[in-house]
C-alpha cells in the first residue's frame, strides 16, 4: 500500500486543503446538490450510503494499511438495530441510526482488539472470520427474520421535523450526512492523529521505536472506521427500509473493498468515485444476472494487475495534484 | 444437555465421524495453503474455488468422457492444478514485489471470476455425483454404523496429508523448498530454478484442494458455492493453527473437525460457530497460532 500513498502526500502544507481538494469538494458537492433533477434519487441515496461505507474502509486500509475483509459485519449489524429500533421500538430516525452506530462500534471494540493481535495477511482472515461467525448468528437470531430480514422500516421524521417519506427530504438528509462523514473522515487523516496513522503504515517498528503504542492508534482507527461503516449501515436501512443478511454477508465486505480499490486507496476522494461506479454498474448489469460477479471479479483482478491507482489515483498522479 | 451419559452412542460416534470428515477437508485444504503460502508469501483466497472446481471436473470427467471416480481422483487433480499453473504465470508472477494484500486481492477477484462462470453454466442448485460401488455399504461396528466411504475419506486424506508432510520435511526435494522458502536468493545462487519451484508449487497446492473437491462430490452436492463457506472456515483453521508448520496444519485440521463434531452432540446451536470461536480465543491467549512462529 506504501507505495500508492506515496505519492499523494504533497511536500509542504500537508495538514492545510490543497487547492486541488477544493476545487474536486466544490465540484462533488455542486454536482450532487443538482444530481436529484436528473438521476433516479433512490439510486443516489444508496451510491451516497456506500460511499459513507467505501471512505470508512479507506480510513483503514488506505491510511493505517490494514485490510479488513469483514467490515460487512458492521454495516450489516448496524443496519439490523437501526431497522429494529425504527421499527419494533418505534425510535425517531436520528435514534435509531445512533443505536446502529452504537452496535458497530461496540463490535468494533471486540473485532479489532481481537483483530489487531495478528498483523498482513492474518489479520484480514481474522476479520473475514469473525464476519462469517457475526453472519451465522445473524442467520439464527430471531429478531433479524433470516431470509425475509426486517422489512417495511419507517422512515420516520427526523429531529421532529423533517419528513423523510418524501424522497428530496430523504435525500438532502442522506447528502448532509454524507457531506459531514466526509469532513470529519478529511479532518481525522489530517489531524496529528491522522498522522500518526499514517506513520504505522510505513513503519510500524519504526513508530513504535518512537514511542507510539501503535497498537492503540490500530484499535482507534478500526473503532472509528467500524462505527462509521455502522452509520452507512444504518442509513442504508432507513432509506431502503429494509435491513437484510445480504448487508451482512461476506460479498459485501469483498464489495466495500472493490469499491476503494477501484476508486484508489488512500485518496480521499477515491472511494466515493469508486462507490458511485460500482453501483451504477451494479444498477445497469442488473439484467444481466450471474455476469455482475463474474465483470466484478475481472474488475478486481484489473485493477490489481494494471492500475492499483484507482480512478482517483491515476487522476491525481497524471496532474500531480492531490485528491 | 451437557451429560455425557444422555447422549446414545450412535449419534455420538456418528457425529465424531462427521466431524472427522470434515477434519479431513480442513486439513487438505489449510495444508494447501500453508504450502502456497510459505513460497510464493500469498493467501490463496481462490483456494474454495478451486476445491469446486475439482468437483466438477469429477462430474464432468464422468458426463462428458465417462470417466469414474478413480480416474477422477487422478487426473481432476492434474486438470486443476494446470489452471494452477496457467494463473500461477499469468497472474502471481506479476505480484511478488508487491505488499502481500494484492495477493489476497487478486485471488478474491479470481475466485468470483471461478464461481460466477460456474454459477452461470450449471446454476446454483446441487448436482448429484453417484460414489464408486466398491465404496457403498458399510460396516456395523456394534455401537455404529461406519459407511465405507467415510471411512475411505478419513484414511485416504490422512494418508495424503502425511505424505506431504514426509515430502517437505524428509527428502531432498522438500530441502530445496524449505530453503528456497527461507532464503529464495541463495537457493537461486546454487542453480536450482526458484520461479519453476514456486509455479509448480502453486500448481500442487491447488492440485490438493482438486482433490479434496473430488473427495467431497460423492457426499456433498456438486455446487458453484460449495467451496466459498468452506474457505473461510479453512482461513479461521489457519488462523488458529499458524502456517508456520506442515504437521500444525495436519493436526489442527483433523482436531476442529473433531471439535465441530462433538459441538454438534452437546451444544448443536453453536457447532456451525464453534471454530471462530476457538479461533477467538486462541488470538487471545497465543495469537501467533498454535503452531505458529512469531512474526
């Protein structure tokens, strides 16, 4: 992973948005202020919701370099509570998603103190494991309906005065969420924290020679990555009022990865790009059946065999700027 | 339900043997891995996509050329591990300079490419996959019934797997990979071909899975996603074992199967859960593995 991030980090100004980060933010957000007038919002609410998902992973994989292969678990665990909570506890939407984030962050804690004991290549089998394990119970429990999983959620009104049934409401709401995750995930990579991250991806010995307990900075940034997927979990739900083992199962966690992958790891704008691409190809190969895994799969071997820099890194590399 | 004496000893012994034969597949596969992974340094995430594909290639040797279940359990592993090869050259050749997660990526992309083809050609239902008639029947023991065939699982792959073993850690050829393993440099130095070791290492790891699928045709449905919720299973088998040892991966294959089984007696709830739970708290308690070297 060194070696992509590399070259993104420019020389001078680091922790200060670079002009290119600003023009590419005002862009994103113009584009997807007007995107409702044109495009099918249900299909932007859901790309948004994965972009929520894609940046968590990446505050992973692209700024600590750990490769999580089950953040399926916190996604699809997140989105069972807020849906159980919107609808059998009949909590206001903003509480629901919150006891969603809550569920994530507390299975956060769990897999990634139990996670983190194992570095490379372990400790994304030891999340893929622990994944499956969540999956099985989530098979099992009675609260989650198995096959049918929790449908017919209420969108309720937020705060007590926004109605989300009506669609732009739901997807302004959607957008601000979207737009404030992103913020915070910008602010967290650029923080002296954010740095220190970024430290133990190039040389954990190094920085643990410099005094950094690094593997409390691990369980930090796999804590927050999880509660953030855990928000696009729980958003997911509430827009789609439906909460379903897909979300929970091991083909997600693989999508989170191939959406920032695709994207560019350890960019801040990749995942976003990358969640947006895998949707609408999921969206229009939707006839096509069986072959979206199948075009899925070559995507991922593409992209690790020709261009590892993703959309976004490729961009970013050919004009030297940072994005 | 934890009293021992509650329980006959039919399903008790009967799900040990269960438990056994899926022991057998763990060990198989897991010792593939821990074989790919000690030379070419990548989790071969393909490797439950492999083990489908050998299967079906035992199924289709049968519908198509009319050969049987001993033919199968030759060529199907020659077949499959010559894909080995193929993607050994084509593909993981391109990754050894790089962090060892492309690796693990790739082959994921590689095994949704397997699964989706096969997926498409024959659906997702099970196919039947009829057992060779010297297997059929079995033997009454008195306090069980043993099917021959289950017990011709158990044997054969104990039988593999200490051959394997014997090979790596016994003979001049497993010297040269255990070397090439620890210091690729220097066995390239005295003139061995190091790149030839690793394709056809990567081919015979694969060949193992082929078998272990071939193995599993007759009792298991022939199906595109038989080897994707085994695999991470396997990974959690790996995890506790530690790659770091050829008998480790033996042993720890054959003994959570075992444990799987007995969870199935006394507490049926948690026997599909019961390995990440061990693997669990083995992460806790000694989190190089079992049998793992410390990093």
């Amino acid at each position: 992973m060194a070696q992509v991030a590399e070259r993104l980090t420019a020389p001078a100004g680091r922790s200060s948005l670079s002009r290119s980060e600003i023009v590419a933010f005002v862009l994103m957000v113009g584009v997807l202020v007007i995107a409702p007038a044109f495009v099918y919002p249900l299909f932007l609410m859901k790309a948004l919701c994965f972009a929520i998902f894609a940046c968590a992973f990446n505050l992973l994989i692209g700024y600590v370099g750990l490769l999580s292969f089950g953040h399926a678990l916190f996604f699809g665990w997140a989105s069972y509570l807020s849906a159980h909570a919107a609808k059998v506890w009949g909590l206001p939407p903003e509480l629901a998603i919150l006891t969603g984030m809550a569920a994530a962050c507390g299975l956060g804690i769990v897999a990634g103190a139990l996670a983190i004991r194992r570095q490379g290549i372990y400790f994304a089998m030891v999340t893929l494991a622990l994944a499956q394990m969540m999956y099985l119970v989530a098979v099992r429990a009675p609260f989650t309906h198995g096959e049918d999983g929790i449908q017919a959620v209420p969108r309720g009104v937020l705060f007590g005065v926004f109605d989300l049934s009506n669609a732009m409401t739901m997807y302004f709401v959607v957008l601000a969420v979207f737009l404030v995750t992103f913020l915070l995930i910008y602010r967290i990579i650029n923080s002296p924290f954010g740095e220190v991250l970024k430290a133990i991806r190039e040389n954990e010995p190094r920085a643990i020679s410099l005094g950094y307990r690094t593997d409390r900075y691990k369980l930090m940034a796999f804590v927050l990555s999880a509660t953030i997927s855990g928000l696009a979990g729980a958003l997911k739900a509430i827009v789609f009022q439906l909460a379903s083992l897909t979300d929970v199962n091991w083909p997600m966690s693989g999508e989170v990865v191939l959406m920032t992958l695709v994207g560019g790891l350890g960019t801040v704008f990749g995942p976003v790009v990358g969640a947006f691409t895998i949707i609408a190809m999921q969206n229009y190969l939707a006839e096509f059946g069986q072959w979206v895994t199948i075009i899925q799969g070559t995507i991922f071997v593409a992209c690790v065999l020709l261009f590892r820099r993703g959309i976004v890194g490729e961009i970013a590399h050919f004009f030297r700027i940072r994005l | 339900m934890f009293e021992l004496l509650g329980i006959p000893p039919q399903a008790l012994f009967g799900q040990l043997l269960l438990g056994l034969i899926n022991g057998s597949f763990y060990a198989l596969l897991s010792l593939g891995l821990a074989v790919i992974f000690g030379m070419l340094n990548i989790i071969n995430f393909a490797h439950g996509a492999q083990y489908m594909m050998g299967a079906f290639t035992a199924f289709l040797l049968f519908n198509w050329l009319g050969i049987g279940y001993w033919g199968a359990l030759i060529l199907a592993p020659i077949l499959v591990g010559i894909t080995g090869v193929i993607i050994e050259r084509l593909f993981l050749q391109r990754l050894y300079q790089l962090d060892h997660l492309y690796g693990l990526l790739l082959t994921f992309g590689l095994a949704l490419i397997i699964e989706g083809i096969f997926r498409n050609l024959y659906g997702s239902s099970g196919l039947q996959y009829a057992m060779p008639d010297i297997l059929r029947g079995g033997y009454n023991l008195g306090f069980m019934f043993l099917p021959t065939y289950r017990a011709w699982v158990i044997v054969f792959s104990l039988v593999v797997c200490l051959s394997v073993w014997f090979v790596i850690e016994r003979t001049r050829l497993g010297a040269y990979l255990r070397a090439a393993t620890e210091n690729p440099t220097l066995v390239r130095a005295f003139g061995i071909n190091v790149p030839r070791m690793v394709t056809l290492t990567y081919g015979f790891g694969v060949g193992l899975a082929a078998l272990a699928g071939v193995m599993a045709a007759p009792i298991y449905n022939v199906s595109p996603q038989m080897g994707a919720d085994l695999i991470i299973v396997v990974f959690a088998v790996v995890v506790i074992g530690g790659m770091g040892s050829i008998m480790g991966a033996i042993v720890t294959g054959f003994s959570l199967g075992i444990v799987e089984g007995l969870t199935k007696v006394f507490f049926p709830e948690a026997s599909n859960t019961v390995i990440f739970v061990i693997m669990a708290i083995v992460l806790l308690l000694r989190p190089a593995g079992l049998f793992g070297r410390r990093a």
